[in-house]
C-alpha cells in the first residue's frame, strides 16, 4: 500500500523528554468501558508505559500532568478536510484533532506544511493528502485544483503523475466521466492506493462499492441509487461485507441547509477565521430550501449504516464556509449522535475507525505502549456522554504535551 511514512523519527525530535499523566481514567473505545487510576508515560513521543497507579515507574525528570478525575482518549481524527490555508493547522490540535484527511488542496503547500510538522517546528495534525482531486471539469476554485480527465486514457496519465508525486490516496469528484472513473479505479486497484470520494453522476453507488472505491463521501450518489430503507440497509451491509467507509459529514450538510441561519454568523469561534477567508465565502442569502428538504435522508443513512455495521467515519469538510476547523469535529460527533449512533460509536468514528481504515492502527488509535503518543485530555468521559470532549484539559499532538494554558494561546494567537 502507498502511504506516507508515519513520522517514526520521534526518537531525534522529543529525545529526552518525559511526560506522565498520573491517576487518569483511560477509555477503550472498543468496549466503552474506562480504566481509572492509570498512569501514561510519554518518552521521546512514544507511549513507554501504561499501569496501574502505584505499580508503574515514572522515570526521573518527567513532567507531570495531573489526571485525576480525568479521561484519556486516542487523539481524534477529521476525515475529511481540505488545507486551504496554513492558519487552521494548530487549530485541529488546540479542538484535539490530532489528525486529519486531507481531501484536495495544493500538494505542495500541504507537503511542505506536513513537513514543518513532522520536523517538530510547527503545531498541527498528521496529515494524509490526496493533493488535486481527479474530476471531469475545472473546480473554479483556485484553493482547490483539480486534475481533468474527459476519457480512460487521460485517467491513467492523472494516475501515472498522482503515482509519481506520492500522493497518500486519490480523490474522484462527481463530474468525472464513467470510463474515466473505472480506469482510475482499476489502477488504483492493482497498484493498492485507495480510491476516495464522490460517487460521480454517471456511476451508481452499487457500481462504486463493486469498484472497490474505499469511501463514499457525503452520501453523494447514495441517495439517487437506493430509494428505501430496505435497499439502504442491504447496501450497507455490501459495504460492511467489502470494507467500504462511509463519511456522512453531517456537520456539512448542516450548514449548507441553514446558510439563512443568523447564528452562523455570531458563532465566536469565527474570530479564528482571518477576514480575507471569510470575505470569500457565499452570501448566506443563497436560499438552502432544497437542502433543508434532503437533510433528513442524510440522517436516515447515517443510522441505516450504523445498524448494517458499515464503518462510519466522521469527517466535516473543513475549508467550506462556516467549517471551523477542529470546533468543527466535535460538531460532527454529536450529529452522529443525534442520527443514531451511541456515544461509543461517534468516538470510534473519531479514533479506532480511522486507524484502521488508514490502516495504521499498530501506532494509532488506541493508548497502548509502544504507540505514538497521540491523546486527549478531558475533563469527563466523552463515551458516556459525546459532548465531553469539548472539554479538552490538555493535548498530545505528535509528543508533543500542550496544557490548557499553551491550547488557550495557540486560540488567542488569531
């Protein structure tokens, strides 16, 4: 599989340092069940150790975090986002999205970002990158360049250069031609790099999940090709059976269908936003009648999915208008809550699923030794109620400890 290395050099980056969180509940997303009274050694960015209070050594010259009364869960993960600009990155990490999707973007903006990351010089999530999505036509959108193919030949030569500059994963957007889509997805097939997306107007979404495209996002096509809960649930459980994700973005949809909402625009959280980006977004005047009348089947899938055991992914779209990034994924955990989903599965979404699906869940996804130091601190247990992980205390982003106070500094900086 072609996937970028997880930055493993966190021996040479954190060499030396040592933090433990002491007297903390850590919480299995697996079974929802939480460990009280445990101790979390971080060395050289890697989890060193994990016990029982009293019964787990911390190694002189640790840094100490008070975990009492407190919950530890893996870092979260937004599915899908788009980095637009360079501003957003420490905001994932300040809302505990400690690693992100990046959906389509410029390359080699996010490349270079990704490795100030890594290198340790600057704040952000680990970042997966399709660089320019594959489409039928041009997006308009100078943020987001697109590769246009109008045949199979002209989709196996954007292959072949999506191949050579190390793309992690490649997008499909919905104007894509159907030979176009299938010559992708046999390449993409044979060489084992996953094949994302939209299901594209000439496809159906029975054709996608045949066509071993791994997520279908937004729902986008699934509507059009399953009509009844009946055929929604079998469809699912195809999707279970073959491994393909699905990426509802609810929080998306949300927004899109309340662009006359005037609490979008008294949100605080948009004082992090730069008003260059935000003097570039729609006119929320635009009339979201027809979306708010679909919203509802949206919600409907989502809960059909989960009941069929297909993987849901949370993910938000961040770089859309109104998108807050980090904010923006805990907005998505509790609309997957509110279409069915348990509190234990929203946080899988967030955590477990992606890791495996990203199918580096041997250094992700769990609080385990030998893992890359990847969590959350909260002040309630967000597997019992969603909401909590609002509640962020403190973050472990690539090793690195950020307290409330240093998280509160990254939020004041805009």
């Amino acid at each position: 599989m072609k996937l970028f290395a997880l930055p493993l050099c966190a021996l040479s980056l954190f060499a030396g340092q040592i933090t433990a969180v002491r007297d903390v509940s850590i919480v299995d997303v697996a079974s929802g069940q939480a460990a009280p009274h445990m101790t979390v050694v971080v060395e050289d960015g890697v989890i060193s150790r994990v016990g029982p209070v009293g019964a787990t050594a911390i190694p002189q010259g640790a840094r100490f975090v008070d975990g009492k009364n407190k919950f530890l869960i893996p870092g979260l993960w937004d599915m899908h986002v788009h980095l637009y600009h360079k501003p957003y990155l420490p905001l994932f990490v300040a809302y505990g999205v400690t690693g992100v999707q990046d959906m389509g973007s410029d390359f080699a903006k996010v490349r270079a970002w990704r490795e100030e990351i890594e290198s340790g010089s600057a704040i952000g999530p680990r970042i997966f990158t399709s660089g320019p999505p594959v489409d039928g036509a041009a997006s308009g959108d100078a943020n987001l360049p697109v590769l246009v193919v109008r045949n199979g030949d002209e989709a196996r030569q954007a292959f072949d250069r999506l191949y050579k500059m190390n793309v992690d994963f490649i997008k499909v957007l919905s104007s894509l031609p159907r030979d176009a889509y299938f010559a992708l997805a046999e390449l993409a097939r044979h060489w084992d790099l996953r094949l994302v997306g939209h299901i594209p107007a000439t496809v159906t979404a029975q054709e996608a999940v045949e066509a071993r495209q791994k997520s279908l996002e937004h729902f986008f096509g699934v509507t059009k090709s399953v009509s009844s809960d009946s055929e929604a649930l079998k469809f699912f459980a195809h999707c279970a059976l073959t491994g393909t994700r699905v990426s509802p973005t609810l929080v998306l949809w949300q927004r899109m269908s309340h662009f006359d909402d005037p609490r979008l625009m008294s949100n605080p959280s948009l004082a992090a936003i730069p008003a260059s980006i935000r003097d570039a977004w729609p006119d929320i005047s635009a009339d979201p009648f027809s979306l708010k009348q679909q919203i509802w089947r949206i919600y409907r899938l989502t809960a059909l999915a989960a009941q069929a055991k297909a993987e849901i992914l949370a993910g938000t779209d961040t770089g859309d208008p109104f998108v807050m990034p980090g904010e923006a994924l805990q907005d998505e955990l509790e609309q997957l809550v509110e279409a069915g989903l348990t509190a234990r599965q929203a946080l899988e979404a967030a955590t477990l699923a992606p890791a495996r699906f990203l199918e580096v869940d041997k250094k992700l996804g769990t609080i385990e030794k030998g893992k890359l130091a990847d969590m959350v601190l909260l002040d309630d247990n967000p597997a019992l109620d969603i909401r909590n992980v609002r509640k962020v205390r403190g973050v472990f982003s690539n090793g690195r400890y950020l307290s409330r106070p240093e998280i509160d500094g990254l939020l004041h900086a805009f």
